[in-house]
C-alpha cells in the first residue's frame, strides 16, 4: 500500500504541475484574444491562424484541466444528497463512481483517441481555412488528457482505498475549494493591505 500511496502523490503532484501550467495558457488566450479583437477593430485585419490559436488553447484550457478539477474535488456531484452519508459511505460511493464510470468511460475515449490523433500525426493533418495552422497538436491533447484523467482516476481510487483502509487521511481527497465564506474573509484582509 505505501508503493501505492507514492505512486499516487506523484500523480497528484504531476497534475498539478499541469493544471498551474494550464492557466497560463488561460492568459494566453485571453491576450490574443484581446490582441485580436483590438487589431480586427483598429486596423481591420483578422487572421485564422489567430483565432485557431485561441481555440487551441481553450482546447487545451478544457481536456488539461480535467485532471487537475478532479484531483482537487471539484467535478460536478450531487454533494446535497451524498453529504448526507458518512464519510464512509461517500467513499464507497465514490469508488463505484471511478470503477464503474470514470475509468471504463476515459479508458474506451483513449482507445479510439489514439489511432485518431495517431492518424492526423501522420498525415500533418491541417486546418481547412484559409491561414490556419496544423491540427494534429490539438487532436494531440486528447489522448494526453483522458491518459491524466485516468492516472487521476487511479490516485483517487488508490486514495479512496487508502482512507478505508486507515492509511489516507480524508484530507486527501476532499473538496479544495474555498467556502463562500473564506473568499470573502479573503477579500477583506486584501483590502484592509490596500
């Protein structure tokens, strides 16, 4: 179980890696997005190739993200009903959810992922439009995405069982996410610095 629990905290620290990186990528986005919209407007050009970059990368913003979302609790659940539980149940049920959904689901997207994004590799598949760039790196990040949301999926387990076990804590895994309340507590102390 220790072998496992490491191997779990690297793909944790893997992803997270990932997800500090994608937003970044967040920015990026958001100034060619500006960039372009000033230049369409001002000089009245507009290139493909610029708005195909910010669809790449909103591309990238989404399939990475997953990951790291997942990794931090975050996904979309039905946390009125199963707050309910025990911990413990809430853990089993997660553990149906990974066994039973999560990774039959991302283990067949890769399948057909792979010879899809393979096939656009080899033929240097590119974009249609008039100036646009290669496709193959976005169709790229689909198998690279759904295989970090299966080694997500596979920590998660790992530390689901772990904590029945007595192994993990629930901190672990539970929901990183700030409260309503500690945003505002934090908005409050950033402007009593101002």
């Amino acid at each position: 179980m220790s072998f496992l629990i490491s191997l779990s905290r690297l793909i944790d620290a893997l992803n997270r890696k990932i997800g500090d990186a994608v937003s970044w990528a967040l920015l990026a986005a958001v100034l060619i997005c500006t960039g372009n919209a000033l230049v369409r407007y001002v000089f009245n050009y507009s290139s493909n190739a610029w708005l195909e970059i910010q669809w790449y990368l909103f591309a990238a913003i989404f399939l990475l993200a997953a990951s790291y979302t997942l990794r931090r609790n975050e996904h979309v659940r039905i946390d009125v009903i199963v707050g309910r539980f025990s911990k413990r149940t809430q853990v089993w049920l997660d553990l149906i959810g990974f066994v039973v959904f999560l990774l039959p689901v991302t283990l067949l997207i890769l399948y057909y992922a792979i010879p899809y994004a393979i096939e656009s590799i080899h033929n240097q598949e590119m974009s249609s439009n008039a100036g646009g760039l290669i496709i193959w790196p976005a169709k790229l990040l689909i198998p690279v995405a759904f295989f970090m949301l299966t080694l997500q999926g596979i920590s998660e387990l790992i530390k689901r069982v772990g904590f029945l076990a007595g192994r993990v804590p629930a901190s672990e895994f539970e929901k990183q996410a700030a409260t309503p309340e500690e945003e505002i507590e934090a908005i409050k102390a950033a402007n009593k610095l101002n």
